[in-house]
C-alpha cells in the first residue's frame, strides 16, 4: 500500500490519503500527532509530504511511520530547507530539516551528534538513510 500523510486536496493518484482536514479524496481524516490509524507493517510506501514541520512531536510521528511501515518500505519527506530565510522565520513551524535531520533517526547519530541524546532501543534506530 502506498500512503500520502497530509494529502490535503492534492492526493497522489493510487495513494491512500490522510489529513486532518476532509479535502476532496482524503481517505482517512485524523490528526497524525495523534497516532495514524493503520495496522502495523501496512505501507510499502510513505510520502509526506510539507507536513512534518507541523507535527507537535516529531519522534512520535516518524515512529508511527515506522511502525505502519514494512520492512524496507521508502519513506520519502519532503519539508521546507531549515535555512531559508522564510522558513526560519515562519511561526507555524514546529520542526526544521535541513541535511542533517535524518541522522537523528538511524545509528549515526552516535557518531555525528555526540551531545544530543540517543534513542535507546527505538525501532527508529534501525532506519536507513539514503541521501
């Protein structure tokens, strides 16, 4: 299955849609910082796209994801580059990503950021990055 979190009115065509909003061809309306309502190991496929930066706990969202995610399945984010002049200045967002985000989801992190604290026995950990 392939899922479009935050579809809004612009789902992908052979997508599941989810927001939070009842846009025109949105499947499943919840609040995704809530949790996504899906059994584990459902997606194949995950796009969310310019959705992230809003979610309260970021953590919490990408391990939803993982969790209703199969083995190997492509997550694919797309979200504003944190150094942008608007985008560091736009209210609204909760979360930044910039090229160094995805390093906060898988083993590297140890080795990257040794300050910040390391998600102990998370399923995030066992993510892969591909840049």
């Amino acid at each position: 299955m392939k899922i479009d979190i935050g579809c809004g009115s612009g789902k992908e065509s052979g997508y599941l849609g989810i927001d939070r909003t009842a846009w025109p061809g949105v499947d499943i309306i919840c609040d995704i910082n809530e949790g996504i309502p899906l059994p584990d190991n459902t997606a194949e496929f995950v796009m969310a796209s310019r959705v992230l930066p809003y979610v309260n706990n970021l953590f919490a969202v990408m391990a939803e994801i993982y969790r209703i995610s199969v083995h190997k399945a492509v997550i694919c984010i797309l979200a504003p580059y944190a150094h942008s002049f608007p985008h560091l200045s736009n209210p609204l967002f909760k979360q930044k990503f910039d090229e160094y985000t995805p390093r906060y989801f898988n083993r590297a992190v140890s080795v990257y950021h040794r300050r910040t604290p390391v998600l102990r026995r998370s399923p995030l950990q066992q993510l892969q990055t591909y840049y």
